[in-house]
C-alpha cells in the first residue's frame, strides 16, 4: 500500500482535468505505479483514472499527446476502496476484477492511497510463526457450527480462519500453526499445508480439547523467535508487526494485546451512605480494558505451559507475573470483533 504521508509521494499519481496526454504520460512515468487519476482542480475529487493500457491504445487511435484530453481516455468508472476496507475484501476486488492497482479514495473522494498486488502479496518476512486456536466448537453459535467449526464460519463469503491468515501473511508471516480439534478434518481440507496460500501451515491435533492455551505445549520443537497466538474467531486489523516489535523492545517474556471497552448501565445508579442517597449518575458508562485474545510469547513462556493438559492461556500469564517476570501490554485501536459471539458475528456479517 502506498501512502502520501504529506502528500508528495501521491502529488505524483494526480492530475487535473485540465491536462492533456503528455501529461499523464509523464505522470505514468514519475510516480511508476502503471496508472494515474484525474481530479477536479477545485475539490480534488478522483474523477476518473488512466492506465498506461488506456494511454497505449489512445494513441494506437492515433490520439494526440498534446492535444487530447485526459478525460476523453479516463476510465470514469473505476474501482475504489476506502481506508477502512480490510486487506481481505481488497485482494478479493483486485483478483475479481483483474487489476493490479486499486486507489484509496477518503469521504470526500480525494486520493489518500494506493493498493498495488505487489505490494499487497509480498513483505518483509518475519521468522516468527503464528499460531491459530482453531479447535474449539462454538457452541454460542449453534446451530450454525452443528456442522462447521468455529472458525470456519464465513464472513462476506470468506471464512474467519482464512481472514486471519490473510492479515497475519500481511505481516510478513508465513510461518502457521493451526491447533484442532472439532472437525478438524474441514480446516485441514481447505486449508492443506498452505501451499495454496503461499504460506506453510502445520497442525497441532488435540485429542482432547485443551483450551486456549494447552495447545502451545504440542509444540515440537519450540521454535527460537517469538509466537504469535490468535484466538482462531477474531475479525481484527491489528497491525500484527507493531506488537511483536513491542514485544522485542520491551524485552517481555509475554506480551497481551488490549482495548478498551466500554458497557452503559441502562438505569441511573446511586451512591449511599447508610441510609442517605449521596448521589446519582445516569447511566454511566463502566470502560475496561479488554484481552482481545492477541498474544505474543517467547519461547520461555511457551515452555511454561504444563504438557497435554487443559490449560487457559490467561493462567500462562498469571504464572509470568507470580514469577515477577516482565509482560507487555499492547494496547489495540485497530478494528476488532470476537465473532465467537452471535451478536458480533452478526455485525461483522453487516446486518445489523
């Protein structure tokens, strides 16, 4: 994804509609991304886009460079996503509509971004590996997981799993391990080894469940860098990266990702004094911070875990702090959903 920051770098990739084809040929070639957008001058509206395609065949039309318009070869109807539109839902549109490029556009229709496949597919790689708790049942959400497991439910035709390993391969991770256990055989047929995915994928069988934090123990060997451990119902953007390189510089042997939540009391409470009202509030608001169920853990702390028992993850962390042993917080402010409840699931689903 390419950003202007101050605006310089996109300046690049805009041009007004006053402009004729030597000019978006030069834009073509300064800002280097095979297309260019033409915006109004006054409002800077992206009101069409220009391809170095579009610009071949213009002049195979024997167009004139220095006297055709840019709006008379502008696509008008382009494709566009917003900021908020998650890395999942934009290679979809991308691979749907076989384009390479697909710009950012904010609520007044101005360029703030831009999505290339290239950049989309690839990043640094990190050498730590992700570990997906994919095996519990979702009983919340029967009878929808009667027949599929949790994290195979799907959200906007795709499932929760595969959304989490998209963002997580957006991170530069391509290093995965899915713990299982009910209906385990539908998570391994879609997802096989990963290769499909462009990632390696292996998978840690519980045959009995064993919690959020059980899994862990079946790990052999422990890997050397730090692990990343997701909740296998998340619908979430947390910049993944950040929190390990938190993780690093804090030198923490285990680190939690938190928010902030917020639950309204639906009545007016009152403070007492024995038998005199002191004082009323309406409504308030009780905020918390939250475990979003986002961890990363060393190596130590994986070690931690008591082997082949049931065993919350959370006791890994009370153990940490017993043992007076330093762990992170991480405070998350990007987009987060437990969809392992029904009233999230439907708010992902966006029929609410």
């Amino acid at each position: 994804m390419r950003w202007g920051g101050d605006g310089s770098e996109l300046a690049e990739l805009v041009i007004e509609t006053s402009a004729v084809l030597r000019d978006a040929l030069r834009a073509l070639d300064a800002g280097a991304e095979a297309i260019v957008f033409v915006c109004e001058p006054a409002t800077r509206r992206v009101v069409g886009a220009i391809t170095d395609g579009d610009l071949r065949r213009a002049l195979l039309r024997n167009a004139d460079l220095d006297s055709t318009s840019v709006t008379e070869v502008m696509q008008r109807n382009f494709s566009a996503v917003t900021s908020a539109t998650g890395r999942a839902e934009v290679l979809d549109l991308m691979r749907a509509r076989r384009i390479g490029q697909l710009p950012i556009l904010d609520a007044e229709g101005r360029l703030c971004g831009l999505h290339t496949i290239g950049r989309m597919v690839t990043s640094r790689p990190r050498t730590n590996a992700a570990i997906l708790l994919a095996g519990g049942r979702g009983t919340r959400l029967a009878p929808l997981t009667n027949l599929v497991p949790k994290p195979m439910v799907t959200v906007a035709g795709r499932p929760i799993l595969e959304r989490l390993l998209l963002h997580l391969m957006s991170a530069g991770i391509y290093q995965f391990y899915f713990s299982v256990n009910y209906l385990s055989h539908m998570i391994e047929e879609h997802f096989g080894d990963g290769s499909r995915f462009g990632c390696r994928i292996t998978y840690l069988h519980e045959s009995e469940p064993l919690g959020t934090g059980g899994p862990l123990s079946l790990l052999s060997p422990v890997p050397d860098e730090p692990v990343v451990v997701l909740n296998g119902d998340l619908i979430t953007q947390c910049d993944v990266g950040s929190m390990i390189d938190f993780h690093d510089r804090g030198n923490f042997v285990a680190t939690m990702g938190l928010r902030h939540y917020s639950v309204e009391v639906p009545f007016g409470a009152a403070t007492v004094s024995g038998d005199r009202l002191i004082a009323l509030q309406e409504k308030p608001v009780d905020r918390k911070l939250i475990n979003t169920g986002i961890y990363v853990l060393s190596p130590e702390a994986i070690r931690m875990v008591p082997h082949g028992e049931a065993f919350p993850i959370t006791s890994l962390f009370d153990m940490c702090l017993a043992m007076d042993r330093p762990v992170g917080a991480y405070m998350i402010d990007e987009e987060w959903l437990d969809v392992g409840r029904p009233e999230e699931l439907v708010r992902a689903r966006g029929l609410t």
